[in-house]
C-alpha cells in the first residue's frame, strides 16, 4: 500500500493537491492498493488537431466537473471529490472511452471542463504565409516550365522527323517494287516544255497513305504559294532559316506540293532543265504542318535530297550538296540557306536537340 497517499486517518479518499500555476490538481487511485490510476496524457498538439473540444476551468470543492465536449455533444461525467472510489474508476475509464484513444496522466487535469473560457485556436496558415508560398510556387514555375515545355516539343519534332524520313523511304522502295527501277533524279528530270508538274509528287502521292495534292507553289491556292512567281503580293512565306535572320528561299519549295490528313507537308525542287542535265532533287518536309510553328529550319522544317544513285539522305550528309555546316547550319550566317543542312545532325548529333535555343 502506497503510504504517500493516505490521508490522516489512515484512508483511502482522494487527495486534492495544491493549487499549481491557477489549476486544482485530483488524485484518483485504486482504494484497495492506494496504488494510482496509471494515464499517460496525450500531448497538447493532439487535442487540438482532434475533433475534442478542450476548454480551462477551475474546479472548487464539491461542485461537479463535466471533463470534456466532442462532436458539438457534451459528453459529461459528474463525479465529485468525495465520490466513491468505484465512481472514479467508472469515470476515468468512460473518458478514456469517450476521447477514443486517449490516455491521461495518473494525475488528472479538472481544468479540462467545458464550464469557462473559450476553445483552444486551431492551427492554421495566415494569410501572408500562403502568399509567400504561391510566389514561390510562381517564381519556380516561372524558372522550369518554359524549359519544360520546350523539351518536350523538341521530342514531338524529333518523333516527326524520323518518323517522315522512314514514310518516305519506304514510299520510295515501294515505287521501286512496283516500277522495276530505282527513283533516282535521272527519271523524274522536269523538262521545260515537256513537262507539266511534278513527276515524283505524282509517284510518291500514290504510296504515302492519305496524301493529298495542293498544287506546285507555282499558282495560287497552293499550300505555300511563291508569291514572286504568281504576282500575289499577299501571298506570304512563313519559314525562316536556322537563326530566324532570314525567310528560306521560296524557289526550294514550289516544284510539288502535297500534304497527309495529319497535317504534314511535303514541299518539292526539281530544277527545270533541257533534258541534258540531271538536277538534285529536294524533298522539304514540314512535320507539324504550316499551321504550327516554329516553321523553322532544323526546327521543323527539314530537307533530304534523292541522289544520283537513288538514296534518300537527309542534307547535310556526306553524297549530298550542301554539306558545309557553317553555312548551311550556323547560328551566325545570314543567307536564306542556312538550316538546309541541318537535317542530318538533327538525326546524329545527340545533342542536336538539347542544344535548340
């Protein structure tokens, strides 16, 4: 039996302890072993992000002491300083029960009563504080989207081009099938005064699935109309070289034109010739279509040209004319060729893609 806690005459009733800090202390113990009620107290952060209401209030002698409001619904045990001992332990054990998971010190607390004062403030941001948050979320968001967004049209760009180098490569095998011999530039020579329009648009339309004609650029309503050769002063170029210092040259772009319901366009040169001399022919892809920019050089815009021996390769490479990069893919040069040779670093180069402004 603990000693400390009997009163005078040698009984077991409860102690009332001295006043701490404003606050009148209870003692509740077992009155068989005077041995206390063991609670462990929840911590104070606790009871406030719970749904409990707590609220201070001092108890006198005598007077009832309703321990805790939850849920709007006062949930209230009456129990004086000289109930029974069996009124004590029903109590602590309902307010254990009711608080749900609660545990309170062996020394209970009879200023947590709803009779005085108002509820404890909850936790809570101010309205400064959220300010500074959301303009840090905004200076760093400031900061990464715009690389964000530019990385992945990169990879939409770099998707388009490998996948038209291989449309027209395979479009061009497929018409080697069916013909019996290679499409070479020999054999789709544009001859002044014997030729009328496109002779390898016409071939390649019928293998490149959902192609559509749109004329030559060489009269109006074409899909890019060379405004020099039609006399249409509205009629306006919408590319631009490598650097953005110049519009490309629109004499590449209107021997044959046609586009796929993707949006793609296909944009021909074939030299006009007398039938003696074979011309490069150049075939200009836009993988976004006109109605998306950039419509850039090396951008989205990109150029392959069909050699002598009937290889597609993509300008730039070793076998086709324009393969001096500080001309035809330099960041400084001002002629409205430059971004044509762009085409086979943008498929080699790893770091072509990462290296776009």
């Amino acid at each position: 039996m603990n000693k400390e806690l009997l009163n005078s005459d040698n009984s077991c009733e409860p102690k009332r302890l001295p006043f701490q800090n404003g606050m009148s202390n209870l003692k509740f113990f077992n009155p068989s072993t005077c041995q206390p009620f063991n609670f462990t107290a929840p911590p104070l952060s606790r009871l406030r992000h719970s749904r409990h209401k707590a609220y201070r209030a001092q108890a006198s002698q005598g007077s009832a002491v309703p321990f805790v409001y939850r849920g709007g619904r006062e949930l209230v045990e009456h129990f004086t300083p000289h109930s029974s001992p069996f009124t004590y332990q029903r109590a602590a054990i309902r307010i254990i029960r009711d608080v749900g998971k609660a545990w309170f010190s062996d020394t209970l607390r009879a200023g947590f009563a709803i009779a005085h004062s108002a509820p404890l403030r909850k936790s809570a941001f101010t309205l400064a504080e959220v300010l500074i948050t959301l303009g840090i979320i905004g200076v760093v968001a400031a900061m990464t989207l715009p690389a964000l967004i530019n990385k992945t049209q990169h990879q939409e760009l770099q998707t388009g081009l490998k996948k038209n180098y291989t449309v027209l490569q395979q479009a061009l095998l497929r018409a080697q099938l069916d013909t019996g011999e290679v499409v070479k530039p020999a054999n789709y020579q544009k001859v002044k005064g014997v030729t009328k329009g496109s002779p390898l648009k016409k071939l390649l339309i019928k293998y490149i699935k959902n192609a559509q004609d749109c004329g030559e650029g060489t009269e109006k309503g074409s899909c890019i109309e060379n405004g020099s050769i039609t006399g249409n002063e509205n009629a306006k170029n919408p590319y631009i070289t490598f650097n953005a210092k110049n519009s490309v040259i629109p004499n590449w772009l209107d021997d044959g034109q046609f586009i796929t319901t993707d949006g793609t366009l296909f944009l021909l040169e074939s030299a006009m010739g007398d039938g003696s001399t074979v011309y490069p022919i150049l075939i200009t892809v836009d993988v976004n279509g006109v109605q998306k920019r950039p419509n850039r050089w090396g951008y989205d815009l990109f150029t392959f040209q069909l050699t002598d021996s009937g290889k597609l390769l993509p300008v730039g490479a070793e076998g086709t004319s324009y393969t001096d990069m500080s001309k035809y893919c330099s960041l400084t040069n001002t002629s409205n060729q430059n971004g044509v040779g762009c085409t086979y670093k943008a498929l080699t180069d790893k770091d072509y893609w990462k290296n776009l402004q």
